[in-house]
C-alpha cells in the first residue's frame, strides 16, 4: 500500500488515541502526506468513559469517527485496520484484519509515529477480565453498564436477602482518579437517579467498595486533597478500602485481603478493574526490532527526541514508552491524556522543522496538574500548586473536559446531558444492550 501518489514524505501514525491525534492534526498543511493507522473507526474520550459505563452519556457522545475529524484535512487519510509488525530496515508496517478481508498488507512510511497507548494490567491474573471487564475501552464501558444496571434488575427479583445483598455489591479495583470517578459515579447512580425506579428493592442500600492497595486514594494529587476525596466518598455512600488488595475475582465474590493479611470474601456480582497499566504489544514489537526490552510495564525505552534508538526516522509516544534524558536518568511520565498530547504536538514540531532544516530541542512535559471528579459538584484538583476541592475544582473540570472534547456536536450534546442530569439526577442512557 502506497501512502502517497504525489512523491512527498510518508508519515504513518499508528493510533488514533489522545498521541496520535494530535500528531496528525499539528501536521495539517505540511508538505507530508499523512496515514493514521487505528483498529477502530473512532477516537474515545478516555476521560468520560466512565460516565458512558454509568449511563449518564451515551457511546456516542465521547467517540467521534477519525474520518469526520480529518475530513478537511486534505494531506491525511484513514485506514482502519491492525498493526501486525514493522519492518523497520524496509520502512513499512505490517497490517492485518483489513475491512476487505486482506491480511499481511505492508504500507510504506518515510516517518512512522507509533502511537499505541495503553491497557489494565490484571498483574498475571488474566484469567479475572471475563468477571472484571476495564474502563479503558469503549466495549468495556458498554460492558459495565450493562452488568451494573443488570446487577439492579436481578436484586429486585431475587428473594433471598443473602444473594440480594450481593447483587446490590459493587466493587471497583483501583483507587486513581478513573477508579474514584467510577466509584463515585455508581453511589450517585443508585442513592439518586434509581431510587424511584424499582418497587421491591431500596437502591439506596447499595455498597460501593473502592479498593486501593496504596495508603491513600488518589496518590496523584497531594495528601490533603486525597482525604477530602476521601471524605467526600463517604459521604456519597462509598466505602474506601486503602491498604487492601484484591486476591481473587469469583463469578459472584471477590477476595479481598487487609493490611494485616486477613482475607475477607465478599458477595459481589458486579467487579470494576481500573488498577495498573500495561503498555501496548506494539511496545514489545518495535523492542524486538531493535534489540532492545521493555520495562516491567512493558514500557519501551526512547530516546529524549522520542525517537527510537539507532533509528531517527521512528518516534514512539504515548503511554507505550518512557525516556531516556540527554543526563542519562529515565523519565517515566504518567500515562494520561495531557502527556500524550504534548508528545504528539511535540513529534508533528519535529517532523515540520525537518523539513524546512531546523533542529528541534528535546521534550519536556509541562505539568498542568491533576483534576479527579467525585460527584455531583464535588472534585479535587491540583493546578500548578493551586489546590481547590468541592464545587471550584468540580466546575474546572467541566470546562477542562469539555474544552478537550472533540467535536462541536459532542460538546453540545454533553453540555446539554450534563445540565439535564445536574437538575433532574437522570441518565438517559440506561439501556441495557446486551444480546445472548
């Protein structure tokens, strides 16, 4: 597959995530011709993925089709498909799974920007995503819906106050801003938007257990606005497990071990993994095409211009990697959107003054600080050393959220759902699509 018909440079972008995005975007007008590579036709708002899950937005409203956001970009095209492997000597990407049905295509590339994010790790424990779906991914969104709303529907049939209790259970693994997002969002769900659904059952009585194996929820953002969080959880009816980790997911219990070892099972239907992360696979394979291994994170080592060592002509960016500095340190940068973003404005930067013969100094991350949602006007935030919490930090994270949403239409649409919500407690999109 050719890139170009015109003999310009050939820029592949592998990921149509928050890094590649931006790289194509930033390189709008130059003198490339552009290919984003992605597996799936749209790009997802990672950071309201967690409402999609609670039914207060809908799937539409955080994924916006990559042909729409780059259909007035004349120098860049769209390919769905997998990347299977990169030829890096040959300077083409393997690609497999193509809509027409072919498999092992090669596309040429003069520059590629590999840009593959991120998934949970379930640290070894794979074997528990059947029974603790991710909140990383649309499908897994959509999937947690439907097992949370479904987790009401059998409580008020179910006769036994036993198994009823562990219907009405809902456990979310990991203490970080998606878990406390998430954990706050389905307290509010049931004590709020459900309470005058159901007859025979009291939503209200749900438990919502938020499980965190550091000291403290939301190590992020500094101590004193992770027990405000903290605080503010509990109010909204969240139990917050710090100091605990899970053991085991069952199909209806999840073990859950204290700081003092002793292992507590607990009847619960409903699991939430949003613990750990994992770099891409692809990761491992530009690792193993030079020669090179990744971290426990599976992480790939780049060097301080993001590029791949030995090889100028590859940048690798996003959640997929971590950098070696010009002093030698490496530099680990969290894995959330901000970081990405700039890495793929910083690589589109690069590309440019390559062309025109400039250099370009190394990247460096500026921190705009850390914003976490809660609940219904309750947020922390931690903004190049301002600290705000309650309805300040929960009102700058509207706008900061809104501000990033791609799209008018989504960003009208979400305002709108999210105005409706904050007077009416409701969610429109509490449809249970499962399909057996």
């Amino acid at each position: 597959m050719s890139a170009t018909e015109r003999g310009r440079p050939r820029v592949v972008v592998v990921g149509g995530g928050f890094a590649g995005l931006q790289a194509v975007r930033k390189l709008r007008g130059a003198a490339v011709d552009v290919t984003l590579v992605d597996r799936q036709n749209f790009h997802l708002f990672q950071p309201l993925v967690y409402q999609v899950a609670t039914g207060a937005l809908s799937a539409a409203e955080v994924a916006a089709p990559l042909r729409a956001v780059f259909k007035r970009q004349a120098n860049a095209r769209v390919v769905l498909a997998e990347v299977n492997g990169f030829d890096l000597d040959q300077r083409q990407v393997v690609l497999d799974h193509l809509p027409n049905g072919a498999r092992e295509e090669r596309l040429d590339y003069d520059t590629l920007v590999v840009a593959g994010g991120s998934r949970y790790s379930y640290f070894g424990h794979d074997d528990w995503m059947a029974r603790a779906p991710e909140l990383k991914s649309l499908s897994g969104a959509l999937d947690i819906r439907n097992r949370i709303l479904t987790a009401f529907e059998a409580a008020e049939v179910e006769p036994d106050d036993e198994r009823r209790r562990s219907w009405l259970t809902f456990v979310v693994v990991g203490g970080g801003p998606t878990g406390v997002e998430m954990a706050g969002q389905i307290a509010e769900l049931a004590r709020a938007s459900l309470r005058r659904d159901f007859r025979q059952v009291d939503t209200r009585s749900a438990r919502v257990l938020l499980v965190e194996t550091a000291d403290r929820i939301l190590t992020g953002f500094p101590p004193s606005l992770s027990h405000k969080a903290e605080r503010a959880l509990e109010k909204l009816g969240v139990t917050p497990l710090v100091g605990h980790t899970v053991v085991n997911v069952g199909s209806d219990s999840v073990a859950i071990r204290s700081g003092s070892d002793e292992v507590e099972d607990v009847g619960a239907h409903t699991v939430i993994w949003a613990a750990g992360v994992a770099a891409s696979p692809l990761a491992a394979t530009l690792a193993s095409a030079i020669g090179s291994e990744v971290d426990r994170a599976g992480r790939l080592t780049v060097t301080a211009d993001l590029t791949l060592p030995g090889r100028p002509e590859v940048f690798a960016i996003g959640d997929m990697v971590r950098i070696a500095q010009s002093d030698g340190t490496i530099l680990a940068l969290p894995g959330v959107a901000p970081v990405a973003m700039q890495e793929g404005r910083y690589v589109a930067r690069v590309i440019r003054n390559r062309l025109s013969g400039r250099a370009t100094k190394e990247f460096k991350y500026v921190d705009k600080g850390n914003l976490a949602t809660i609940g219904r006007s309750k947020a922390v935030a931690d903004i190049k050393g301002v600290r705000l919490a309650g309805f300040p930090a929960w009102v700058t994270w509207l706008v900061v959220h809104l501000f990033y949403l791609i799209g008018f239409q989504n960003r009208l649409l979400v305002v709108t759902r999210w105005a409706f919500s904050f007077v009416t407690h409701g969610r429109g999109a509490r449809i249970i699509n499962e399909t057996k």
